[in-house]
C-alpha cells in the first residue's frame, strides 16, 4: 500500500502514469518524454532509472536517473526525496540538467556530498517557437546529412561539444557512445549542416528529442574561420523548417545565458523565451 506521500522506482506498468506526468510541460519534458516512448520504462531500455513521487496515491512528479539527472515537474517536497535518492545511490550521473528551480534546490541538497561540481549554468533561456520568422529566407545550402557522411560531420559534432560542454566526447570509451549517438541522428533524418566547396563543415545542427508534441534542436554549431558573417540566422531557419514540416509542431532550444550572439540570433529566427534551464556539469 502507498503512503500519503512516498517515492519508488517506477516499473514498466506505471508507463501510462508516468507519461501523464511527462505530458503535464511537453516542450520542457521533450528530452525525456522522447526516451520513454521509444523504450518505456525498463531500465536497461531507458538507459537508466525513473523515480516517481506520489502525493495522496497518485503520482505527481518524476525524476530521471541515468547518464543526467532530471527533475521532472517536481514539487519542493518531491526534488527532497529525490535528493534522498540520489544521496543514497551516490553520483553515477556526468550532469543534473531540468529546469531551473527544481534543478537548483536539488544541487542544493546534493552539492555537500557530490560537490564540487566541474562548472554551474545556473540559467540557461528555453527558447521555443511554433511558425517560421518573417523577413529571414532559410538558407538553401543546409540540408540533411547522408549516412555514408559520418566522416565528415563527426569532426564538426566532436569540436561543437568539446567547445559546449569543456570535454571531449572521445573521452573514456574513445567516443563509442557519442559516436552512436550521432549516428542514430544521422540514420534518423535529423542531422543538419551546409558543407562548403571543399566539403567541410560550415553549419550543422541536430534535432535532438523528438515527440509528437514538441522536438528541440540541438548542437548548433559555426566553424570558427565562418563566424560573424551572418551565416546562422539562415542555417537556423533552414533546421526550423525541417523540424516544423517533418518533425513537430513546436520546436524549442535552450542556450546559455552568456551567448548572447546566439540569444540574439535565436530569437531573429522568432524563439521566445518562455522559461529556463540549469546545467550542473561534473
């Protein structure tokens, strides 16, 4: 029997409940949201753990627990528990990412026993938008990437997350993962970029989660000899127009609070921001 309030590890037959909780925020739960409809709540499939908090018996907030931690629609009493959780476990996660309050108050209660933490993003803007900008015509040269093009996209990923995150992806497992991961877009239809005569890397971009409501573009990144010339507002809507005519009906991006060049850039291509993220990066 469920206690008033309580918190377990969910289990495959909560799946219809847990996507209730997810469906609650839909742009701001899209990353997860996207995982657990394609592998439900299966542990080895999900890649990692979803604990659930109940209120009055029913289930009110979420948090995932794999290669990130992520709060999801948690209440103050619910980010506790999870803490509590999380505290017990010790830290298997490489960061604790959701949005900002939630995710503060629980680096709050983690941060004596996981701290320190390599670097904080203690705000980082949700940008979303649901139509294409006027008076921006999307660059024709941005198109998707070809399976057989792994080799010329993957320099350009591994450069955008080392300059993003402060660390190489081919950290570790030699980029195994990563690797995957960026094959898995590619093999999907979701990987972007515009290549120059050469056939090197100019742009590129990704739609990372993907769901019927809502997809998020991620990895949006300029070769550096190419920046500032105004080649991003383009490339972007040129991604935007792929996300809106294949993929979902709202498309949203959050960035760091101190790039300003692609704030400004975002919202040129008409994202608003309607909330915030934070990142604890170990």
């Amino acid at each position: 029997m469920l206690t008033q309030t309580t918190s377990r590890v969910l289990e495959p037959s909560d799946l219809d409940a847990a996507l209730a909780v997810l469906d609650r925020e839909p742009v701001q739960n899209a990353f997860v949201t996207s995982r657990v409809q394609v592998a439900g709540l299966d542990p080895w499939r999900l890649g990692g753990e979803m604990w659930g908090w109940y209120e009055d018996g029913m289930l009110t907030s979420l948090c995932y627990a794999g290669a990130n931690l992520v709060p999801i629609c948690a209440t103050p009493r619910a980010v506790r528990a999870f803490a509590d959780r999380a505290r017990r476990a010790g830290r298997r996660c490489s960061s604790i990412v959701g949005p900002a309050g939630p995710t503060a108050e629980l680096w709050r209660l983690l941060e004596p026993g996981w701290g320190p933490a390599r670097e904080v993003r203690a705000h980082q803007p949700l940008m979303v938008t649901d139509g294409m900008p006027a008076g921006i015509v999307p660059d024709p040269y941005v198109r998707r990437i070809r399976k057989d093009e792994m080799e010329t996209i993957m320099p350009a990923c591994v450069a955008m997350f080392t300059e993003e995150v402060g660390v190489s992806p081919l950290a570790g497992d030699g980029g195994l993962l990563y690797q995957a991961r960026v094959a898995e877009l590619v093999g999907s239809g979701r990987s972007f970029a515009r290549l120059d005569d050469n056939g090197k890397v100019v742009f590129k971009a990704e739609i990372g989660a993907a769901t019927p409501q809502a997809c998020q573009i991620q990895g949006v990144w300029v070769a550096p000899e190419y920046r500032g010339r105004g080649l991003a507002a383009p490339a972007m809507a040129a991604v935007l127009r792929y996300a809106l005519a294949d993929v979902a009906p709202v498309v949203s991006l959050y960035v760091n609070d101190f790039n300003i060049a692609a704030r400004r850039t975002y919202a040129r291509v008409g994202f608003q921001e309607t909330g915030a993220f934070m990142s604890v990066l170990f």
